[in-house]
C-alpha cells in the first residue's frame, strides 16, 4: 500500500534506483545482495519503498516498506483533510457517537485530553470496531469511516504515536476521579472486582515483571484490575501493577482506591482467586460485604458437600430455573478463628457434572496414552500426572502406572457441584443471582483481551503503556454500554437472534454504508436492513436520526476536496525484489 503523503527520496547515492514501468517511476532501495554460485557473482537485494512524484522529482510517496528501511525518517502528522473512500462506513459510528454522548465523556476527554480529544475518540471508535490495539492501522480505519476529528481529517499513525506518549499520569487520575464523581455515592453498590495479565514487548517499564503468566511464564507480564459497579453496569476504574505481585495481595490497595472515591455502602463480588483469610478480615473490618466463589477442593467446602450430597439434588423447592441449577444454604465458620457465620450456598448442575465428568475421563485417557508411549524411557512427568496416577519407575526408567482410584472417585462424585460464600444472608437463589452479574465484568475482561485485541501492549515505555490503558479503559466504558443495551434489546424479544452480540451488531453496522456521487456529497447507498434497524433501536436510533446523521456527516465533507493524489497504476504492493521489473 502506498500511503497518501510525500516524503524526500533518501540521500543513500548508488543505493537509491529509480525504474520506471509505464508511466510510474518506482524507488527501490538496495538492502544487500547475495551470491549466487551457479552465476558465480553477486546478485543484489532491492525492494520498492515508493513511487516517484511526478511534479517533483526530489519527493515519492511511500509504502511499508520505506517505513522498514527509514524508520527515523519523519512523517507528516496530518493527512490531507478528505482523502477518504467513496465509500463511508456510518453505521457503527451511529452508536459509537451516541453511547459517548449519554455519558458525556467528550466533555470529559476534552477536559483531561486537552485539544486531541477528539481524535481520541476515533481511536475509541477505532479499537472497538477493529478489534485491535495496533496504532498503525488506525489510518486505513479512518479512511472508510467517518471521524470525529475537526473536518474529518485524518491524522498519520505518527500523530497516534504522539499523542499516546502525552498523556501524563495526572490526565489519567483526573479522568478517573471526574468519572467517579458522576456515580451515586449514597446508594449501596456492588463491585465485581477481577484481574488479568498482559504480556507486553520489553522495554523502558519498570511494572513489567516474570510472574504467573497465563500463556507463557518466560514472558514478562503485567497485572491489570477492573472494578465494576455491577447496579450500574459500568466500569469505574483500574489499576495497573506489576507482574510478580498476585492478585490476593493487590486487592486490599484495590479497596482503598475505591474508597478514596467517596464509595462507602459496598459490596464486593469477587472471584475464587480472591480467598484468602487477610483479605476477608480486611472486608469485616472495614464493614464490606462480599458474594465470593469458594474452591471445592477446600476441606470445609468439600465436607459440606459431601454432607449435603444427595439431599436436595431433586428437591423443587431447591430449583433455581433460571439458571437450571439446585441450591441449598449452610452456615458454617469460613476458617479457623473466623468470628463470624458465614452463609454457604451449595449448587448442583446436572449439565455441569455431565461435562465434568466426560472431560476427566477425555484427560485420563489422554494421559494414559502419553504414559504408554513413555515406557522403557526416563521419561518424567508433571504434578497433573502425579495427581491421578501412581507412577512406577526402575532404576529411573518409566515402567509403568496404576490409577489413584479415590482422587478419581472423588472428582466422579463432586463433578456439578459449587459453592458460593457470603457474609450477610441471603438465599441460594439471591447469591448466584448477585454473582453471575459478574458475568458481565467476565465479559469486560473478554472484550478487553479478545475483542479490542489487547492481550498483549505493542509499546515500549510506561508512559506509552499507561496511555494505551487508558484508552483501552475508555473504549470498554462505550463497548459495555453497547452490549447492556443490546442485551435489553435480546432479552425483550421472543427469539434469541445471534446479531445481538457485540461483535456481530457491529460487523451488521458496517454494513450500512453512504457513498459519494459525482457532485462530491455522500449519500446513504440503500435502505436500512430489518436487522439494522433492530440494532439501532437498542440505541434509541429510527430511520429519520440515521438520515439526521448521514445528512451531518455529508455537509462536513461537501467543502473538502479530495488532493491530488497520483493514482496507483499497478497492484504492487512494494514486498517484491527488483525482479517485479525483468
């Protein structure tokens, strides 16, 4: 791809050769050359890194690979102004622009932004839609959008570059701080509080640390938390932290940063990974309750299920239907010394034990047959192994096994069961209602690592790391509002269509496209689809705000005319050698 801006041709002498084909003038730069023992001389290695101008012939436009072989060759940071498709996607911008407006937040990145708010809003936009963090695609997003930016101009993945790298820690705080000043302080909140890991490539950041990553423990990695108004059903704010710190240690810093922003009536629903005896005492003390997922390996969780095993299993009066599960409700002391009764409510999943248990039996087949292939060797094997299986070996050669049958008897029996702990009482019913709303912070963690492509940070300072998190946070503000909205849509109707979901709304939306006549104004290209039209209603959008909106977006564009760009004459893309030419 050639990009739309010029730059000088380098100054590198006989390495610089000019080739024309037709009536374009191709630059190849020389990299290197290799020989070639047949010929018995030397071939040189040359790429295309532009196209010549042809008024100037002191200037080319540039493709990728000209960013490869110079990369400290400056770019200019503006676009020209409506070099764009004829072609604009509105659709997803629609709702974008709308979620944005409810909760004010131009007003708010305007404020700690400074005056390229608003092509942070496009880089919002950018990341939902895409699905992807990597700032240097974010031109060819803007080329078939429309922008938010002043005239709709579009700005280099240079100037995204620039941008990110200013924005200061004291931005990042004060966005936080006017986003919770907004939130109903005086009514009592739940906060459904995670974590999750993110490799990033190294460099100057002093958080990146070797710890528990989930893919790859030889990665450095750093922590990033959430905390989710789950009544509200928003994101209120993060915290980013080194690698090697767990999540069982940061949550009580987690606590007092919430606290700091005036929140007091609350209630934390937290995930497994969470129970651990300081952190429930530090909650008693500070008069917090908590809906927290206990393990059922734990002895006191295991004893009481095998307790209530076969108790109320079938029991209607124990049915939660709306989740098709059973659940009954115990009080017991949650540790040794623990001053206080905690409510335990057990669950049994027929649907779960059923998946369970074939998974176990799918994996100790597995394992079974890796141990086959091993014997006769010195082979060794990991504590999964040693779990399950009594492992015989003679004079360290592998000869052998024998099933642990109580461990897999155990497992067999325990499959479909769970159990959730909470420190004020409730039903089983009210408990598991309260912690599947953490579903949807699950969701905020899936949106964040697979949706807008983050699970790993293309930068290399902390200053561009924390900026990149902050926008991610930003962005997952608007894509949550998006999907409750959608959601409300799904639930209102009789079928379960599968162009609800986030993802597949917005790929519907691209769909919904304005193209540009001969006289230089955009027009919607056709009627708005039945499932179009079903998706905007979730945002409150009928056919006449849509035309309302294409309407605006044209009168923006009809005084910018496109520059005089040179035409691409070849479908080259600039990867081929010299050859391309012979």
């Amino acid at each position: 791809m050639y990009f739309d801006f010029l730059v000088d041709v380098p100054d590198r002498g006989s390495k610089i050769i000019l080739k024309k084909k037709g009536s374009t003038t191709y630059v190849l730069y020389q990299y290197g050359q290799r020989y070639e023992r047949e010929k018995g001389y030397e071939i040189p290695k040359r790429s295309i890194i532009g196209k010549l101008d042809s008024k100037n012939g002191k200037q080319m436009y540039p493709n990728e690979n000209f960013q490869a072989y110079f990369p400290n060759t400056s770019m200019p940071e503006e676009r020209p102004a409506a070099y764009r498709s004829c072609s604009l996607r509105i659709g997803s911008y629609i709702i974008i622009k709308k979620a944005l407006e409810e909760y004010k937040l131009p007003q708010l990145l305007k404020k700690h932004v400074g005056d390229d708010y608003q092509l942070f809003m496009d880089l919002i936009a950018y990341l939902i839609v895409n699905e992807d963090n990597a700032g240097q695609y974010y031109p060819d997003y803007a080329y078939c959008h429309p922008l938010f930016t002043p005239d709709m101009k579009i700005y280099s993945d240079s100037k995204v570059s620039r941008l990110l790298s200013s924005i200061t820690s004291d931005q990042i705080i004060g966005f936080q701080n006017d986003w919770n000043k907004g939130r109903d302080h005086k009514q009592r909140i739940y906060i459904s509080y995670d974590s999750t890991n993110k490799n990033c490539q190294a460099g100057d950041i002093d958080i990146l640390e070797h710890g528990a990553a989930k893919d790859d423990r030889k990665k450095t990695i750093f922590n990033l938390s959430i905390a989710f108004d789950k009544n509200g059903k928003v994101p209120l704010l993060y915290e980013e932290y080194p690698g090697s710190i767990n999540d069982i240690s940061q949550f009580r810093y987690m606590v007092d940063k919430v606290m700091s922003y005036g929140y007091k009536n609350i209630g934390f629903i937290l995930d497994r990974g969470y129970f651990d005896q300081d952190n429930i005492e530090y909650m008693d003390k500070m008069g917090f309750s908590f809906i927290m997922m206990v393990k059922g390996c734990r002895k006191l969780v295991s004893s009481l299920i095998q307790e209530k095993r076969n108790t109320f299993e079938t029991k209607r009066s124990c049915c939660i239907r709306a989740y098709k599960v059973y659940g009954t409700t115990e009080t017991a002391k949650l540790y040794a010394g623990d001053e206080k009764e905690r409510y335990f409510h057990i669950y049994y999943n027929p649907y779960r034990q059923a998946y369970e248990r074939e998974k176990l039996e799918a994996d100790l087949d597995r394992y079974k047959k890796d141990m086959e292939k091993a014997k006769e060797t010195e082979m060794t094997f990991g504590d999964t192994y040693k779990k399950y299986f009594n492992l015989i070996y003679n004079n360290k050669k592998f000869v052998g096994y024998t099933e642990k049958e109580d461990v897999i008897e155990y497992e067999l029996e325990t499959a479909g069961y769970f159990c959730i702990v909470t420190s004020e009482s409730m039903t089983a019913e009210q408990a598991l209602i309260q912690y599947k709303g953490r579903d949807i912070s699950e969701k905020l963690f899936q949106a964040d690592k697979s949706f807008i492509g983050s699970k790993s940070m293309r930068v290399h300072s902390k200053e561009a790391l924390s900026a990149k998190i902050f926008l991610e946070f930003t962005a997952l503000i608007v894509r949550n509002r998006i999907y409750n909205l959608l959601k409300e849509t799904m639930l209102k109707l009789d079928s379960n269509p599968n162009y609800l979901t986030v993802p597949a709304a917005i790929r519907e939306l691209e769909k919904l496209e304005m193209v540009r006549l001969n006289n230089g104004r955009y027009q919607l290209d056709h009627a708005i689809s039945k499932r179009q039209r079903i998706i905007l209603s979730s945002f409150g959008i009928d056919d006449d705000k849509v035309k309302d909106a294409a309407g605006e977006i044209s009168n923006i564009l009809k005084n910018v005319k496109d520059p005089d760009i040179q035409p691409d004459e070849e479908a080259e893309n600039g990867e081929n050698e010299v050859d391309y030419f012979d």
